[in-house]
C-alpha cells in the first residue's frame, strides 16, 4: 500500500471519531432521496420541503451557521446549514463536531430541509437533518481559484482517463459526452427498429477470428482444451443469420484487436454492423446518410458539428467518388487496368512506402490513404474498391477487377465500410484462398484461417444482402468535437501506472512540456525550457534515468520522446 498523505491520515481519524459517535460513515439502509438538484431548481418552491443527497463540493463555516455545496448526478445546488435548526435541543454535537469538524469535501451526505432564496437570490435548502452517507478517504482533485485565476485544475489527460471516477466529479462536463454517446446508441437503435431490423447478440469468444484482417487476443478453454480468439469483427456471424431467415439484423459488437494504440485506436473498440437482406451497397448508401443524419440531430439537435478548425454537415445527400477517379485526381495516376508491378512502381515514383509483401490492392489503399483519404473533409462515399481489398464483397456487376463497397470518409477518416456482400460461395473460397496466400507472402493485413463453417452457410444459400459497419467511437468523437478516442471512452486501455517519481522543479516543468508535444527535437525542448547548459543536462539526464523520456538520434538529429 502506498504511503499515505497527511489529508489522507487525518480523514482516516476522523472516521474513527466518527465511530466513537455512534456514527456508521458507511450505513447500509436505503437513503429515501425523492428531489435531484435539477428537480429542485426546476420546480422550486419556498417551503417546499425535499430530500436530496450528493457529495459536500464547498463548505463556507461562519459559525453557527454555514453553507455548502452539494453535487449529485443533475448538477449542484446550495444548502444551508444553522445549528440552532439541526439541533434544536442542548446537545450541539452534530452541527459542532460531525458538520463543522468531521465532514470533509467529496463526503456524501443525505439532506432532509425546506426550499428558500437567500438574499442574492440563489435557491438554496435550509436543512433539518443530515445524514452521512459514505466518508471520502481521498480527497478529490479540486481545482483552486484566486483572484478569478483557475490552479491546479485536473487535467492532465492520462491522471483524468486512469482515474476517471475522479475527472467526473471534478470535470463535470465531460460527463456531456457520454450522455451524447448513449444519445447517439438510442438513436440509431429507434431508426434501425423502426424500419424492423432485429438487434442480435454473437459471440465474443470465437474458435476463428474471422470477419476483418486483425491480430487477434488469444485465450484458451480449459474445459474444452481448445484455442479461442476474442473477437476481431461479428461480420460471419451475422451473415448467418441472413441465411438462417432474418432479414435485418444488427449488433453494438464490441470488438478486441492486438494492436497499436494511438489518438483514434485502442484494442477495445465498439463497432455496429447491419446486415439487410435484398439490399445492394447504392441502398444502403442512401440508408447510411438519412441513418447519420437523424443521429446527428439526436446528439446534438442540428446536422452541423464542429471538429477541430472544420465544420462538418451530416445533411443528407453525400458526395460519392470511386476510387479510381478519387486517386487519378489527387497523383494523375490511373490504377484501371494496371499490374501489380506498374502500381508498385507508381507508388514509389509518388513517394509512397511500399515493400514486396504487399499485394496489388495493398498497394492501392497505401496509394489512397496517403494521397487522398486526407482531402475529404466533408461526408463522402468512396465507391468501388479493387477486388484485392475486400475479400468479403461482391464483385462489381460491370467491372470484374472491382466490388460493390464503399467507405464513408469525415475529416479525412473512414467511420463507414459497406458491401455489396459476397454470396457466391465458391467465389468466397476462392478469395479466402487468395488471403492465405498473402499472408504466407508475409502481408500481416492478410486473413490467415479459413473459416469453413461460414462457408458451409453460405452453400445453404444466402439472400443478396448488403452489410454495413460503423465505428461508433470515432462515430462520437466527430459528434462531440473531440480529437482523442480516449476522450470518448469511460476506460481507455492504458499503459502500466508508473510509481510515484519525486522530481526536481525543473524536472516537472520540461515533463510537462513534454507531454504537450509527446516528441520534440531536443534543441528545441531545451529553448523552451529556458535552462542553463548545465541545469539543461542534468534535467535531460534525471528524467531518462526515471525512465520518464528517451533521446532518440534520428536522421533529423536528436529527439526527445515522452515515455
């Protein structure tokens, strides 16, 4: 156990004087709250008499009388205490020495008392009675403000996500983004019921990781005494339903992929996949922009979103470019028709990074990611992709080297990918085929099972369908202007918490600028800093010792890297 704080220490006495009173800091019974601080402000009366319960955000003593904050779910409101009305008899003791002396900010606390308006006219509860509901033995990080100057305000992005119990309470309008995010959850569910799509569960542990190109986490069934996977996409299983008779089917998946983590990935994601029997990719191109549409103006009551410097609109119709033409406009270079080899040397003559394992559509999406996906801001469908890339998608009915896909493109980032699904399944083996022989190429994007229990779906006979999924994470960060896919995440993944490091002044401050950039070059890290030679290499020298930076010489010269 770590060492405690002295606040920590003191809070931990007075629980125990607490005891000594007769006081359980934690009791059990049901506290019967029937008003929220919202309710209260909402329908306020003078008079009125109400029961709330929250956490102690202020305490202002001034003597016999007092007042407080208390913070519930809705918000926070004003509550006064008198001792002369808490304890209309001799005995003080409760307003004294459990209010007074052993209440603490964060503490939750039930209060009984009636509505009124104080002189300045704020609506506040004189209270009757009070109850200690849960005693707080850490104290919150609460932002301190003098002469209108906000101090030590919690945000420091990776304290707020490790503890985001904390930055709820002390942030509370980062609260607004996951009401925004349920938001957007019901809405999508109320448009896919209403046009009579049935939600479905599938499941997480899978004996294949198919559905997408993704390393898999791998567990193992001891009972069983098999390998399982968690699951990458829920694509193979929702197609067999199609097959086994339901003609829409839809899952909130959450998804699990062992990869990098960076600004808008992490190994745990939320995806929503549809799949709608008699449909084609041109259908539900036009579900999706009415389907965002009508999410948009659910989260936030209008199609316009700002994100970062843009503002986008979901209004639908959205612009549609296939990627032949979206790539010969943004490099000149015309992909139809054209060998694995001519696209190779394409991407080399336009500065793209490709190497021999890479098969033609590999070859392509590098080609687009790096010269085109960036330049569309605004909702766009980027149509027909080469066969190469979409293994799961139907072939295009007038051109054989495509398929029926598109993705939809926001702020230069894909948040949709819908086929045209492939039903043929002797043409699906065969692209399978294909997959593993990429992957035995060494191409780590390229599927490497099989999975021939789909297959053996597939030869029942599947319905034409078109399929679609939806990044929900990115879907919101778009949604609440956010940049960080963290930022939309309760519990982000996070790296092992460090221990405690005691840091010179100096120190901290290159620390802290160093967050703000993550990776800067070390001439420049040391002009920001503003040390001297000598103070500069012993800073650099302690924090590469506390293996909180690494220096790093690079081909630009040397840079320093947030660890």
């Amino acid at each position: 156990m770590a060492q405690l704080s002295e606040q920590e220490l003191v809070r931990r006495e007075k629980l125990v004087k607490l005891r000594e009173l007769g006081i359980n800091p934690y009791p059990a019974d049901l506290y019967p709250v029937n008003h929220t601080s919202r309710e209260v402000k909402n329908d306020f009366e003078v008079g009125k008499s109400v029961t709330i319960a929250g956490r102690l955000m202020m305490i202002k003593v001034q003597g016999k009388a007092s007042f407080a904050q208390l913070q519930d779910s809705e918000g926070k409101i004003q509550v006064y205490f008198n001792r002369d009305e808490i304890c209309p008899g001799e005995d003080k003791t409760k307003y004294n020495e459990v209010f007074k002396k052993l209440l603490d900010f964060g503490d939750f606390i039930g209060v009984e008392g009636k509505l009124f308006t104080t002189k300045v006219g704020e609506k506040s509860v004189r209270v009757k009675d009070f109850t200690l509901l849960s005693k707080a033995l850490k104290p919150l990080p609460l932002p301190k403000e003098k002469d209108g100057v906000v101090y030590d305000a919690f945000t420091d992005p990776e304290q707020r996500y490790r503890q985001r119990y904390a930055d709820l309470v002390v942030n509370p309008h980062v609260k607004d983004v996951f009401i925004k995010r349920t938001k957007l959850f019901n809405a999508m569910r109320e448009f896919f019921n209403s046009a009579g799509y049935f939600e479905v569960e599938t499941p997480v542990l899978q004996p294949i990781p198919g559905g997408a190109a993704a390393r898999p986490f791998m567990t193992h069934h001891n009972a069983l005494d098999v390998p399982l996977y968690m699951r990458i996409a829920n694509e193979l299983y929702l197609k067999r339903l199609i097959v086994g008779g339901f003609e829409g089917v839809y899952e909130f998946s959450k998804n699990f992929r062992n990869e990098g983590m960076d600004r808008t990935h992490n190994p745990e994601f939320t995806a929503m996949e549809i799949y709608v029997a008699y449909k084609d990719y041109n259908w539900m191109m036009s579900f999706c922009e009415r389907l965002l549409e009508y999410c948009a103006i659910a989260v936030n009551g209008k199609t316009k979103v700002k994100f970062g410097e843009h503002e986008i609109d979901f209004k639908a119709p959205y612009a549609r470019v296939t990627m032949a033409d979206s790539i010969k406009h943004f490099t000149g270079f015309d992909i139809t028709g054209k060998t694995e080899e001519e696209i190779r040397q394409a991407a080399k003559d336009l500065g793209v990074e490709v190497d021999e394992t890479m098969g033609k559509g590999k070859l392509i999406d590098e080609i687009f990611g790096e010269k085109c996906e960036g330049n569309y801001i605004q909702p766009t469908y980027i149509t027909d992709y080469p066969k190469e890339m979409s293994p799961l998608c139907k072939e295009h009915r007038e051109n054989p080297e495509l398929t029926e896909r598109f993705e939809l493109m926001v702020c230069g980032k894909e948040i949709a990918n819908a086929y045209s699904e492939l039903n043929d399944p002797i043409d699906q083996r065969e692209r399978f085929e294909h997959q593993l022989k990429l992957a035995e190429k060494g191409d780590d994007e390229a599927t490497e099972f099989i999975d021939h229990d789909f297959l053996r779906a597939l030869e029942y006979g599947m319905p034409p369908t078109s399929g679609m999924g939806i990044g929900m994470d990115r879907l919101i960060m778009f949604l609440t202007n956010n940049q960080s896919i963290q930022e939309v995440l309760f519990f982000p993944q996070m790296r092992p918490e460090k221990k405690a490091v005691a840091l010179s002044d100096e120190g901290k401050a290159v620390l802290d600028l160093l967050k703000k950039a993550e990776k800067i070059a070390l001439t420049d890290l040391k002009t920001q800093s503003g040390l001297s030679n000598k103070k500069w290499d012993k800073t650099i020298k302690e924090l590469t010792k506390n293996k909180l930076a690494k220096v790093e010489n690079t081909n630009d010269g040397l840079f320093v890297e947030l660890l």
